[in-house]
C-alpha cells in the first residue's frame, strides 16, 4: 500500500472512529445518568453494529483496527475518571473484528464472527479485571460461592465453567445479532438530516499538579469503599474460618491500589504535557489522522439523536450515522 492510500484509509478511520468516540460519548453519557445496568454491552453491541456497517460502506482492510485505535485516542476527553480499561477494550474489540473479517472473509459468516469476539471480549474483560484488581482469591471465592448456588439448585455435577459458558455464549449471540443489525444497515442507509447542536462535555485538561487532589477525589466516592466491604463480607463468609475476612479486606485494599494506579495512568493519558511530547518533531500518519478526528468530533456529537432514541430505534439511527459518515467522506 502506497503513501496515498494509506493516508486515505487512515482519513476514514478518522470518520469511522470519531462516530464511535461521538457514540460513547453521547450513548455512555445517557446511560450512565440513567443508571442502566451491563452499559459497556450496550456500547460494544452499538459499536458492533456501527464498524459493520462502516466496513460494508468501505470494505477495506485495516480499516477496523485504524477506527478502534482512533476512537480509544479520542476516549481521551471523557470525563470519565477511569479512562485506561476502555481504551484497552476498544482497541482489543476493533483488533478481534478485524481479525475474524481477515480470516473469514468480508461476509456475513466473518462479521457474525468478529461481532461474538467483540462482544465476548467485553465479559473476558471483565474476569480479567476482577482478577488483576482483587487478586487469585477472586477465583477461589468464586469456586466456593458456585459450591454453595450448585447446592442451592440442586445441580450437584455442574462444573464452576458451565456459568461462564453460559455466559460466552449469551454474549456471543448478541454480538451476532449486532452484526446482522450493521449487515441490515449497511444495505440502505438513510439521508443524512440536519444536525442537532449538542455541547460536548466540559474537561479541562489535567495539569501535573491537579493529580493529588484528582485522586482524592475518587477516594471519597463511596462506591469505592462499598467494594472492599462486599469482598470482606463474602470472603468472610465462604473462605477459611478465621481468616476469610482479612482476605477479603486484603483484596478490598488491593483493590483500592490498583484503581488509583490507573486513574492515574488515565490522568496522564490525557495530560497536556503527554500530547506535546506526542506532538513534538516530525508529525507523522497517526497523529495527523487524530487530529482530524478531534475536529470531526464535535460535528458527529451535534448530529447523533439522543441516547434514549438510539436505544429504541438502532437501526434507523445507525442508517443515520453511516449517512453522516459517507456524506463527511464524499
């Protein structure tokens, strides 16, 4: 691939990858204030459907991967405290699509593959990071909390893999089924309407100094604490007599540890002093390209219906997306 097309696959995944951010942004912040529950399934599931639609608009390779990378530089500006994990996510959920496209073919069999990977990474994820945060002796109250519900129902030969099956496959299908939904819109999409305004969140870039009192913050939030008691009371209950609950509140405070270290990776992922030593010198493909994209992401924002109308109407307000995305592009 030569210098041109390069910068011209990389000028779309700007487009593609800047909807995706104006999607998060947009959609996470209405279900964040409403308060609905598994909201990172929801996001990968619209995320699912947008990329395979974006794809079928521009069947390209490497276009996937180039849209996740972007979309998890433009995460950058949430005002979200924890900013690390999803760009990890995002990036690994538009890679696994890519992958399942590359291996199977741009069809329907490799989107219905790369969308079950994407949406099955979304509970790997989430094991995985109980796991680093609360330690191995998640694992093991885990297997005793099973031990206990496998009594409880009566299911005295069910293995502790059999939930976590369950689960795969549970998030697998959906993300199928958002493949299918990015397939039924990239056949027609509709005409691009006239944008709504919508302001873009207020977040003033973090200074070195800001970072004691940033993580501070976070350590009154009460939600924070609510976990140390729940792993202390459950390891209390189900791990050794005697010393479960110092396990648990040794996981608690582990924890605890480990959420500020990344709230601070997340501070200085999006510091000023970061985005000029990046700057700094010979601009090259990458950064030029994100440029773009945080010039076409207030645009996108303006243009997106709101979060409760994407999650009643899907389809329709994705067939609007993809149109703003060929009429940004043509």
């Amino acid at each position: 691939m030569n210098e041109r097309s390069q910068a011209a696959l990389w000028r779309k995944a700007a487009v593609l990858g800047s909807l995706w951010a104006s999607c998060e942004i947009v959609l996470g912040s209405f279900l964040h204030n409403a308060r609905i529950p598994m909201r990172g399934h929801f996001m990968t599931f619209i995320a699912v459907a947008l990329l395979v639609a974006g794809h079928r608009l521009w069947p390209e390779r490497g276009l996937l991967w180039r849209s996740g990378l972007i979309c998890a530089a433009l995460k950058t500006i949430s005002p979200s405290a924890f900013i690390f994990g999803p760009m990890l996510a995002i990036s690994c959920q538009s890679f696994l699509l890519e992958l399942a496209v590359a291996v199977a073919g741009a069809n329907p069999l490799g989107y219905v593959l790369g969308g079950g990977l994407a949406m099955t990474w979304s509970l790997l994820h989430k094991i995985g990071r109980i796991l680093l945060f609360y330690g191995p002796e998640a694992a093991a109250l885990y297997g005793r909390a099973w031990q206990q519900a496998r009594l409880w129902l009566g299911l005295s030969h069910a293995g502790p893999w059999i939930p976590l099956l369950l689960l795969g496959a549970a998030n697998f299908l959906a993300g199928s089924m958002a493949a299918v939904i990015g397939l039924k819109v990239g056949e027609a999409p509709a005409p691009a309407g006239p944008p709504v305004p919508r302001p873009l969140p207020d977040l003033p870039s973090p200074s070195r100094p800001a970072l004691f009192p940033y993580l501070y913050r976070i350590l009154k939030r009460p939600k924070l604490w609510l976990g140390v008691l729940i792993a202390s009371t459950l390891a209390g209950l189900l791990l050794r007599p005697g010393g479960g609950f110092w396990i648990g509140l040794r996981m608690g405070m582990r924890a605890v540890i480990l959420t500020l270290g990344f709230a601070a990776i997340g501070w200085w992922l999006r510091s000023s002093a970061l985005m000029a030593r990046l700057t700094a010198g010979r601009r090259g493909l990458f950064l030029s390209t994100l440029d773009c994209a945080f010039n076409a992401l207030p645009g996108f924002v303006a243009a997106l219906p709101p979060g409760r109308e994407i999650l009643r109407n899907p389809v329709v307000c994705l067939r609007q997306m993809l149109a703003q995305v060929s009429a940004r592009e043509s």
